[in-house]
C-alpha cells in the first residue's frame, strides 16, 4: 500500500510539474510587439530568449532565465546595460483565453562617479501582458 501511495504522489507531482510546463512553455507577446520564447524544465527553471520591440538594448535578442510554480513565474533579462525582471501570474480574459500578467522592474546601470547624482532615474516599474501566439 505505501509502495502504491508513494507512485500515486510521484504521478501527481509529475503531473504538476506537466501542466505549469505546458502553461508556459511556447512563444509569447506582449501589448509592445516584444516577444519571447519560454522553455520550462520539470523542475520549474525557466530559460529562454526575448525579443524587445522598444528601447535601446545592446542586442535586439537576449537571454531570459527564471522560475515557474504553478500558474505563477519570475524571469529576468540581461539587456546588456540594464536588466529586466517580470513577475506574474497566468489568468483569462472575458473570453476565457489566457494571458500573462506581470509586473516588471528595470535597473539601468549608473555609471561609477555619477551615482550620487543619477541613481535616483535608474529603476522603471511597469506591467506588461503577454498572450500566446
């Protein structure tokens, strides 16, 4: 009986880890035109690549690297000089499809000698939605 019980729990967390992989996984864009693709490991670390369609990023392509549990997930994205991090939650419009929901915070590097003077402008807080395509 415990040998059953312990497979049983096995299949559930697989079957877990089955279904926020699914959620996420796949190509994505947001109300900006930016978009990226997600991978999410049984285990629930995320990588991947982002496309931004606004700003001026060192490279146009970057990596994207986080976590997911669930129906909620936090990445970060390394721009070059600044970094990018979302978090959010998966939820359904009035049509029952889902999207994405984050908030994000963006840190852009303040060079050395004028941090006094300039690190009260480099952190930007927004939210975005992302929509599978």
């Amino acid at each position: 009986m415990d040998r059953l019980l312990t497979k049983l729990n096995a299949i559930a967390d697989q079957s877990e880890a089955q279904t926020y992989t699914d959620l996420f996984s796949g190509q994505w864009k947001n109300q900006l035109k930016s978009s990226m693709s997600i991978n999410v490991s049984v285990d629930g670390k995320v990588t991947g690549k982002y496309i931004t369609a606004v700003g001026k990023p060192e490279q146009k392509e970057s990596e994207l690297m986080g976590f997911a549990l669930k129906d909620i997930i936090t990445f970060t994205v390394n721009f070059g000089r600044s970094l990018a991090t979302w978090s959010g939650q998966i939820e359904k419009d009035e049509e029952g499809k889902e999207k994405l929901v984050t908030m994000w915070h963006l840190i852009v590097n303040v060079e050395e000698g004028d941090e006094a003077e300039l690190n009260w402008k480099d952190t930007y807080t927004g939210s975005d939605q992302f929509v599978k395509v």
